[in-house]
C-alpha cells in the first residue's frame, strides 16, 4: 500500500516537470518566431543614385545612412561604375580624415593627380603654387596656344589640394555646372559645386553636413562673378532659415581633363575646351586588368612589360602629352569653359561660361 502511494507521487511529480519542460520550450520558441531582425537592414536607407554610369546622373540606389553626404574622396580614380556626378548615401557621423578612401581626406585621393609634382619641387624651385603658375602663364596672353607646357599647367592645377586649409582643385571642373548665355542653370550641380569649393567642412549633431547662404554666396562670388540664383533645396541639399544641409550622397571615380584648345581675347576673356577621362575608384598598376576600367585598361596595354614599375600618374601624363592621346585613352566627356584670370590668392580662374557633354562608352 506505502509502495503504490509513493509511485503515484512520483508519477506526479514527474508529470509536473514534463509539463513544465514543454510550457518552457514554447516560450522560447515563441519568443524566437516573434524577435524582428533589426540588423540585416539597420545599416540601409532610400536614397537617390545621381552618378552611376560615366557621369550620366540615372539610376537608382539602396544606400547605407552611415554616411553624411561628405563625398568619400575615394575618387581617384574611381568605382566599378566609372566616375559620376556626386551619389546619394545617408548620413555618417566619423570624422573626415585619411587620403585614400575616407569622407574629405586631408591629401584627398591618396595620390597626387597627373601632373602634380608629389613633392611640390616645382614649387619650391619657382616660389610659386599651381594656381600663380597658371596664372602667370596666361595673364597678358592674348594669343595662347596649346602646348606641353600649358597642358601640363592645366594639370597640374586640377592635381593642387590644400586639403582643409584650401580648395581641392580636383573637382573645380569636375563639379563646374552647365550656364551661360542662353543655357538654364544647372542648380543641383551648382550646389554640389559651390560645397566643395567652399571648403566648410562641418557637421551637426546628427553627422549632417552644412554651409549657410553667406558662405555660399560668398563662394559663387569668387567663381562666378555675377551669377543670378535663388537660393533654395537641391537634389544634394536640403535648404531652411538659410542652411543647406546635406541630404547624403558621396563622389566616386576620378577624371581628368586634357586640354584641347585655348584661345583669347583683348577683354582677358579665354575660352578652353578639354577632353575628359573617367577612371574607376581603384583603377591602378597592380589591380588585375580584368576588375579595371577601359582606361585603365588602356593604360595598361600603353605601357605593356613596363605595368611592373608604372606608375599612375606618370604613364597618364605621357598619355595625355602626345598628340594620339585620344587614340590610346577613351574620351568620355567634351568641357568648354570661358574664363577670366582671377587675382583670388586659391582660385585661378573666375568662370562665365560651362557646356558639358558626356559621351556614349
């Protein structure tokens, strides 16, 4: 009798625990099936994509919102998709800081552009930056021709960065947006220009970055005197109580600009046509040919058993030097600017006029 109650005592006990056991798997399971993965798509956000393609502003994009509208600096010389207009990201809070692949580096790009003298021996030999060399190879020239020289001078100004001190010349023309007589303004490109050009390097507390309308004011003034707009938002930033702030976008790619022709006038007045090159972000000698761009690519079969000891910048100024250029490198783009020389001490040129035109691959 004492035996059997003691087996239905524990076969109670046992009941109880079982059930208990399988109350407590359904609520973990429960618990799993119901948790929402917040991390798969935490790092993502709408955006706009304005530069896939060689420059051509279509396309769309899924970018991260880590990203505060500061273009890279990654663009020398470019992404997988050929260089661009600036492209829409989100927001980032880190700081700008190196040369090669962060927002605004200090050297921006990593390396210096063709033509550019790395260790500024040019410079330090003549007592004169690129932006007085230019200068004073144009000012008094009525009659200027396209020569090594001047080809040279052209580069070498787009190649010249201050880093936070300064301009970054590498996108004057680059980012220069279309006006002029009978042309309509390109406002979204003017304000992408007028950013960097500026050179206000700032952000708010949620890692935005902006400039106010005086600042920008202030800098068109410098470029393009008497230019008329109206400020307001843009595709690249969003405009209240005179604050643009960046909507987040990012620059990829590089180009370089060959001059073409020159000529002037008895007024100071110069009109320049370029060819334009496009490159990919990492587009180097030591990258496989098949992951480069076709100028790269190009580049490579220049300089053919020499790819081992190349180097970048040099093999493109060789390039861009000889009179075949556009025979061996694949023209993406035509500029042509008109221009007066200015006497600001970080700009050498005040720009009346920009067309553009981006050229089929």
């Amino acid at each position: 009798m004492g035996m059997d109650i003691w087996r239905r005592q524990l076969l109670k006990r046992s009941t109880a625990v079982i059930v208990m056991l399988v109350i407590l798997c359904l609520l973990v399971s429960c618990g799993d099936a119901g948790r929402t993965n917040t991390g798969e798509d935490a790092s993502t956000g709408a955006g706009t994509d304005t530069g896939t393609g060689a420059g051509n502003g279509t396309g769309t994009d899924i970018p991260p919102v880590n990203d505060t509208g500061m273009p890279d600096g990654t663009d020398d010389p470019g992404t997988s998709d050929g260089p661009g207009e600036p492209q829409e990201t989100g927001k980032d809070a880190d700081v700008p800081g190196d040369a090669e692949d962060t927002q605004i580096p200090v050297n921006p790009g990593g390396q210096q552009e063709a033509g550019l003298d790395p260790d500024n021996a040019d410079q330090e030999a003549s007592g004169m930056n690129a932006v007085d060399r230019i200068r004073d190879a144009l000012k008094d020239n009525v009659s200027p021709a396209v020569t090594g020289e001047l080809i040279r001078l052209f580069l070498d100004y787009q190649g010249e960065s201050h880093g936070y001190k300064g301009p970054n010349h590498r996108y004057e023309l680059r980012l220069l947006p279309e006006f002029g007589p009978g042309k309509t303004l390109d406002w979204d490109g003017l304000t992408a220009f007028i950013y960097y050009m500026a050179n206000y390097f700032e952000h708010d507390e949620e890692g935005y970055y902006f400039f106010d309308a005086e600042l920008f004011d202030e800098t068109a003034g410098r470029l393009l005197p008497g230019l008329e707009y109206k400020h307001r938002r843009s595709m690249y930033f969003d405009y209240k109580n005179g604050i643009y702030k960046a909507t987040g976008w990012d620059m990829h790619g590089g180009t370089y600009y060959r001059l073409k022709s020159i000529s002037g006038d008895d007024r100071g007045t110069f009109t320049a046509s370029f060819d334009g090159f496009h490159f990919y972000e990492f587009d180097d000698f030591g990258e496989p040919y098949g992951s480069v761009g076709e100028n790269m690519k190009a580049m490579y079969d220049f300089v053919g058993d020499r790819n081992a000891d190349a180097d970048f910048h040099e093999v493109l100024l060789e390039i861009l030097l000889r009179e075949d250029y556009d025979e061996i490198l694949n023209v993406n783009e035509h500029l042509e600017i008109t221009f007066r020389i200015s006497s600001d001490p970080e700009f050498a040129f005040e720009y009346l006029s920009c067309t553009r035109e981006y050229l089929e691959s």
